[in-house]
C-alpha cells in the first residue's frame, strides 16, 4: 500500500532534506578537508591568511636591524601585492617604508587593549597569556581609498630579553587585499555548491510537479474541444494524483452527457421522420380535396412540414456524423474531385473559382469530407448574396493541407467566431427560419471535420468577408 501524502507534505520534507544535505556537506566537506573558518573581514577580524603572514615575517626579523628588516617587508610586499609596515604600539615606525598614517589607523594601533594576549602582571611582554588568535582590526580610508589591516605581534629588538609589543599593518587599494585580507574563492565555491546542490535537490521535484500540472493542462484543453477519450496518469498519491482521478472522472462523465444527448437527438430525429412523413402526405391529400379559398391554410401547414422535416433531417446527420467518429475509415482522397462534387451538389459551380490542383491529397472519409464542405458552399451562397464570387483556395503547412473557402459577404461579428460552430447558434436571434437555417450547418462541418482528424475555424477577411479553414493531414 503506497503511503499518501500531500503536496505540503512533500515540498516541507523535501525542503529539510535539502537543509540535512546542505549542513552534511559543509561540515564534512568544508571543515573537516578544507578547513575553513568563516569570518568577517570588514567587521574586524581579517582572517587567518594574514596572521600566518604576520607570524612568518615575526619569525624572520627575530634579532634583524631595522635596516634588515625593512628589506624583509620590501621582499613580503612585493610577493603579496600588498604594503607591509611595523609598528609599536606606541605609533612608532620599526620597519617598512616611511608613510604618513591615516589617524584612524594610529588610533587602532594606539589603542589600549588591557593587559593583552600574553601579558599579565608579573609576567614579560606576551609570555603566561593563554594561547589563541592574535588581536587584529581592519580599517577603511578615503582619499584616496585604501584598506588597512593590523595584527599584534612579537618583535625582539636586538639587546632585548623581552619583546616589544607591535602591530604589522597591512595596506591596500582592494578590499581583499589582493587575497590575502580576504579571499572570496571559498566563499563562492560554497555558494555555487549550495546553488548547485539545491538546484540537482529541487529540479527533479518541481520538475515532476509542472509536468503533471502540464499533462492536466493539455487534458483539460482537449476535453473543452469535445474530445473527451482523453485521460490523464493517476500514478501519483497527492492532490496531483487526486486531481487527475477527477479530471478523468470528469471527461468520462461528461463523454456519457454528450453522448447521450446524441443519442437522444438522434432518436427523436428518427422517430419523427414517419409522422412528418405521414403529415406530408395527409396534407397533399388534404390540398386536392378542399376548396380553392382555403388552399392557403394547407400551404402554411404544408410550409412548417417542410422546416419541420429539413431540420430533423440536419439533426440526424449532425447527430450521425458525431456518433460515428470512432468508426471512421480514413482514405486518401483527391481534394479537388471532392470540390467538384459539392459545388455540383449544391449547384454553385458558377459561383466558386477553386485554386485545387489534381496533385492535392487530403487523409479523410470522402462522404464526410464532401458534406463538409458542401455546407460551407451553402452558407457562403446564402450570406455572401447573388453574384458573389466564392474563392476555395488549398496549401500544404509541413504534415497539414489547409483548405480556405472564403467569400465577399458581410462577416460576422467577432465575438460570433468562436460560436459559429455550436449547435443551433445563429448570429441573429430574430432571423426567420426561411433565411437563418436551423443553426446546424457549421455544426455539422465541425463534426465532419473532427471525425476525419481535422480542425475547423473560421476568421473574418479585410475588408470584408468570412473565410473558413479546414485543417486535414496531407496524403
């Protein structure tokens, strides 16, 4: 049985398990290998690297005459990039070159520090005091700008038992001091490890989360277009998991609607084929036999049989052409014997200047295809007005033919566009049925269309006119 958690759950545990990893890291990696200690070169303690200097040159001027010693800090200068000068703590210069201290570099270096490392009553200078890291300062000047460094040490005039208490100062133009007040390689090495590690942490997680967010995404767009076999992977256990069983459940339920209502529509529409047809002949009977004077009643009767019939008829094709796009047995069809075909049907090949090729295949189902674009035919005649010419125009976009049947009519509104394709919508609510149609002809292209795996939309011309575009995969 797989534990459930949820998407809170999981980002918190995932967040502290970067942090474990993250202080496993800098505690073996870091202190126990590299041996870093951090600290803070601008707040007064500028770091080991120095002291190591300030003890090395401690060393070496042991005993040495000022003279030497100046030559010792002219050699550490110039290897370190960096001005070398000694101090007592008194302000007087010992060794390096003769330069006029800023005040606040003099004031750090006379500054009283107590008894100091190392000095205790009763005792020499820096002997009995615990051991530890020597006293250090940093100060920033301007004018020009400079950083100033100063650790205690230890210097043995000659003739001395005891040493005098000092400070080397360190002086540079950076603020790292060329590396050696504070080397900012180790610092960005840890930060580009925390970014790296967080990163190779967080990108497989959040990575799963937006392609499952993704994978929804796409679903719910397909099922907003009808097609509702789509499904989406419940293999997760979270809200996502949760989230994807409803979408599912969601496309399964709404596929029953639809396809029910189909159903419906499409038995109605049957059912009432024999009494309409029954109705049609009553009344032809009903005409020969009345007197002149009240014909006009039976043709009024005779008209509403005649809608009647033509929109159960157009529902039984939109409901066939829906229910059927499973069965659909898709061929290569010549795409401009197919235009031949429905401009015959409906009579307008006067009216239609097709640019078809011989050469242009299309994958359909002929039948489908040629009712497709017979209704289009037939809607461009009506609304386009006698005399308009209708273009049918065909390209091919990669694996895609494109088919455009475009006319000089009015358009329509572009808030319509998006719903010429619905059933029983029509851009006029108060058009007649003899000039509106029953609102199922676009319908019916679209369902057309889709069981032939293609797309239908349609987009207004400049300056004016309609143009409809039917997307089919090229044979």
């Amino acid at each position: 049985m797989k534990l459930r958690f949820s998407l809170f759950t999981r980002i918190l545990l995932w967040f502290f398990f970067n942090l474990i990893v993250l202080v496993v890291v800098h505690f073996f990696l870091f202190n126990l290998q590299f041996r870093l200690i951090p600290y803070s070169s601008l707040i007064g303690d500028p770091g080991n690297q120095i002291e190591i200097v300030a003890r090395q040159i401690g060393f070496e001027i042991r005993g040495l005459s000022p003279e030497a010693r100046s030559q010792v800090f002219e050699r550490y200068s110039g290897t370190y990039n960096v001005e070398f000068l000694l101090y007592d703590n008194t302000g007087k210069r010992l060794a390096g070159r003769e330069i006029a201290l800023p005040s606040a570099v003099l004031e750090k270096i006379r500054e009283a520090d107590g008894p100091g490392p190392g000095r205790s009553p009763g005792h020499p200078p820096f002997e009995g005091g615990p051991p530890g890291r020597r006293q250090a300062f940093m100060v920033r000047t301007t004018n020009p700008s400079r950083y100033w460094a100063g650790v205690r040490i230890p210097v043995f005039e000659p003739g001395t038992p005891f040493p005098a208490r000092s400070t080397l100062v360190a002086s540079s133009d950076s603020i790292t001091g060329h590396g050696l007040f504070f080397n900012p390689v180790p610092f960005l090495v840890i930060i580009g490890l925390v970014l790296s590690i967080s990163f190779l942490l967080w990108f497989p997680f959040v990575r799963r989360i937006t392609r499952k967010v993704k994978e929804m995404t796409l679903a719910t767009e397909k099922i907003a277009d009808e097609k509702f076999d789509i499904r989406v992977d419940e293999n997760r256990t979270d809200e996502l998991g949760r989230l994807a069983s409803a979408i599912n459940h969601l496309a399964g339920r709404l596929a029953g609607f639809v396809s029910g209502q189909k159903r419906f529509l499409g038995d109605v529409s049957h059912e009432l084929n024999s009494p309409l047809a029954r109705m049609q002949v009553a009344l032809s009977i009903l005409e020969e036999r009345i007197d002149p004077a009240q014909k006009s009643y039976v043709a009024d009767a005779q008209e509403e049989v005649r809608l009647m019939t033509r929109l159960v008829g157009e529902l039984l094709t939109y409901t066939k052409a829906g229910m059927t796009k499973s069965e659909v047995k898709l061929q290569n069809v010549n795409l401009k014997e197919v235009i031949e075909k429905a401009s015959a049907r409906e009579d307008v090949i006067g009216k239609v200047i097709s640019n078809i090729t011989n050469d242009q295949w299309v994958h359909a189902q002929p039948e489908l295809l040629n009712r497709a674009i017979a209704n289009i035919l037939r809607n461009a005649v009506r609304y386009a007005g006698e005399g308009e010419i209708i273009r049918i125009d065909a390209r091919r976009e990669k694996e895609r033919v494109i088919i455009s049947i475009s006319d000089n009519g009015p358009g329509v509104p572009v808030e319509s566009l998006d719903k010429l394709f619905d059933p029983f919508y029509r851009i006029e609510s108060d058009r007649g049925r003899d000039t509106g149609g029953t609102g199922l002809g676009l319908a019916i292209v679209k369902s057309c269309v889709e069981a032939c795996q293609g797309t239908v939309s349609a987009k207004n011309r400049v300056p004016h006119g309609l143009e409809i575009q039917i997307s089919l995969s090229s044979a």
